[in-house]
C-alpha cells in the first residue's frame, strides 16, 4: 500500500516482496572475483568461482536471465585467473 513502511523481512505490508537489490548476485560475485584478482587474491578468487560455478550449474534459467551471458562471464573470469597465474603463457 502506499504509503506504508516496508518491513524488515522486505515486505511492504502483507503484499508481496519489494525487489531490494537491482543486480544479480551472480554479478555481484563476479564483481568480488575482479576485486581479488586486482589484489592478487587469487586463492579469494578461486573460492568465488567456485561458489559460481555451483550457482550456475543448479540455476534454472528464469525470464529475463540471459544464461548464455552468464556461462561467457564465467569462462571469461577462468581465463582471467589463468593468466594471472601463468603470465609466462
């Protein structure tokens, strides 16, 4: 209803949930995974792909998720890390 508080479980009164974040948490992991290879965190970073790979691979696709772009981030920052790794190749 307008005008009423939203409540501390993210409900404005006995409606549905309001959205609280605008990105995904998958973007959001990745985010942290580009902030640990900056640092040259790289056992953090591996962690965090990890987390995403399990994400990914039991996420069913919803509407408005564009998996194939989500799959492409994720090979995209296994690469990254590689060549943080090996610099030499």
């Amino acid at each position: 209803m307008p005008g009423q508080d939203t409540g501390e479980d993210g409900t404005e009164g006995r409606g549905a949930p309001v959205p609280r974040y605008t990105r995904r948490l998958t973007d959001k992991i990745l985010i942290a995974f580009h902030q640990a290879c900056d640092q040259r965190d790289f056992e953090v970073a591996d962690q965090l792909l990890g987390i995403l790979e399990t994400m990914v691979a039991r996420r069913e696709v919803h509407p408005g998720q564009n998996r194939r772009k989500t799959i492409e981030s994720f090979v995209a920052a296994h690469e990254r890390l590689w060549h943080l790794r090996h610099p030499e190749d």
